[in-house]
C-alpha cells in the first residue's frame, strides 16, 4: 500500500532523523524542503541564491519555491513510492497546495504525525547536531555519536559538518516561525481525523516504535 505523511513539529523535534528510519525500515522516500533548499545553495542555483539569506535568516522560503519543488521531486517517483513530508508543508498555503499537488498525482494524505517535544530542549538538540560531509548521516554531541570517533558508522568518512543555521539566535527565530505559521495548519488536519501526536522527547528508537505503531497499526 502507497503511503503519504507528513512528520511535523518544531526545528530539532528529530524529523529528520525518524524520516531517515522509516527510509531504511519501509522504502520510503523522504521529502525534505530543507534538504532540497540547501542542495539548491550549495549547487549555486538561482533558487538557491534566493535562498540562502532567508535561511540563514531562519526564516520561511516562499511558498511558492517550496511546493515547486515537492512537486517536482514527486514526479521524479514511481507511483507506488510511499513518501514522508519532512519541513512541508509549513504554512496554511502550503497545505492547500499539498493538497492539489498530491491529487494532481492520484495520491492522498494517509497520515500527519507531530512530535510533541519540549522547545527549551531543542536549542541543545539543534547546537550539538552535525553529519556526515559525505553521505549525510546525521550524529549528535550527546545523543548519538558515530561508534568509532570521528568515521561515520555508514560510509567511513570523516569529514563532518553543520549546519549556519544551527546556531541559538537563528533557532529561536526559526521556532518563532514555527508557532506563528506552522502550528497553526494542525487543526485542518485535526478536523480530516489524520493526526496522530507521539512524545518526540523519548529515546530515538521509542520514538520510532510509536511511528510505527501508526503506520503498522496491530491486527
Ligand atoms: P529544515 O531543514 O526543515 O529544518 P527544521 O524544520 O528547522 O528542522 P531540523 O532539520 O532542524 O530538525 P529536525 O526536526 O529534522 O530534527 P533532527 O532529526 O535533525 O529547514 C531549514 C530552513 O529551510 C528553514 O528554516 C527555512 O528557512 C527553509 N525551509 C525548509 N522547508 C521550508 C518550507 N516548507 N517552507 C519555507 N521554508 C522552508 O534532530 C535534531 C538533533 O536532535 C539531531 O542531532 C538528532 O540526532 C537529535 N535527536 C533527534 N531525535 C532525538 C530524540 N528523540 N532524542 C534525543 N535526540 C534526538
């Protein structure tokens, strides 16, 4: 069975890292607007040299950037291709354009999943992240460091990186972006009966259990 979700929740609430599980455990494909953003910098597109500034800012790209790309990439995929929406949509008009986008393509929104996490813990969670500069499998100060000091556990690189945007005063913007235009998409996708809301603050591998859990349910 083809499956859409979206993972919601604030900057650092680890949707990334659960989309990185569900790819690995099920084929799904994720979808990553801030992924896509980044790639479009780093490869010096004109998209990318929009922007750059807005993200480093730790504000919102424009909405129409965005669904452009989510269009785009899900073209790029089998019909059959389950997909997770990890960072899309952010605003009340990205939800509806998601919703053009995937009945355009015959598809439709199975779940929504918001990691309900504490923001006082999310500057530490945020600060302490980095990845691989080579395959871009993420790690964390504390929470999960590569098993051998400096390689990475999946390409035995080690060059690592992080992120400009990873820094206290860019995150409490981009939380404040959070709160004002992305929280308050949740009640559309309240009143459609698809949101299920799992404790983000739990370890990394209870929080995946819980995603599965909805996406398996038992019976
Ligand atoms: P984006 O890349 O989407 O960033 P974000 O939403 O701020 O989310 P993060 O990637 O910071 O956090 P995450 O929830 O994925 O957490 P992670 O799993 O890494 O967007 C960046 C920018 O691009 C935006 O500010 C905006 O400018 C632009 N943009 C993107 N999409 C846009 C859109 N749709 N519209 C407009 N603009 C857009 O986890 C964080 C750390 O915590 C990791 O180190 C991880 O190891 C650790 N961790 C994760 N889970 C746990 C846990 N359960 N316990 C302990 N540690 C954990």
């Amino acid at each position: 069975m083809t499956l859409n979700i979206i993972l919601l929740g604030p900057p650092g609430a680890g949707k990334g890292t659960q989309a990185a599980r569900l790819e690995d455990e099920h084929g799904m494909v994720q979808l990553s607007t801030g992924d896509m953003l980044r790639a479009a910098v780093k490869a010096g597109t004109p998209i990318g040299v929009q922007a750059k500034a807005v993200m480093d800012a730790g504000e919102l790209v424009s909405d129409d950037i965005v669904s452009g790309l989510i269009g785009e990439r899900l073209d790029q995929l089998g019909a059959e291709t389950s997909v997770i929406f990890d960072g899309y949509p952010r605003t009340a008009a990205q939800a509806d354009a998601l919703d053009t986008i995937l009945s355009d393509r015959g598809r439709q929104l199975d779940h929504v999943i918001e990691l309900l996490v504490e923001e006082d813990a999310l500057v530490d969670r945020i600060t302490g992240r980095f990845s691989c500069g080579t395959c871009g499998a993420g790690y964390h100060d504390r929470y999960k460091l590569p098993k051998v000091a400096d390689t990475c556990d999946q390409c035995g690189g080690h060059d690592f990186k992080r992120r400009p945007d990873d820094n206290e005063e860019t995150v409490r913007t981009r939380m404040a972006e959070y709160r004002a235009k992305t929280a308050p998409i949740l009640p559309i996708y309240d009143a459609r009966g698809i949101v299920t809301r799992v404790d983000g603050m739990a370890p990394i591998d209870q929080v995946n259990d819980a995603i599965e859990a909805v996406l398996t349910p038992a019976g």
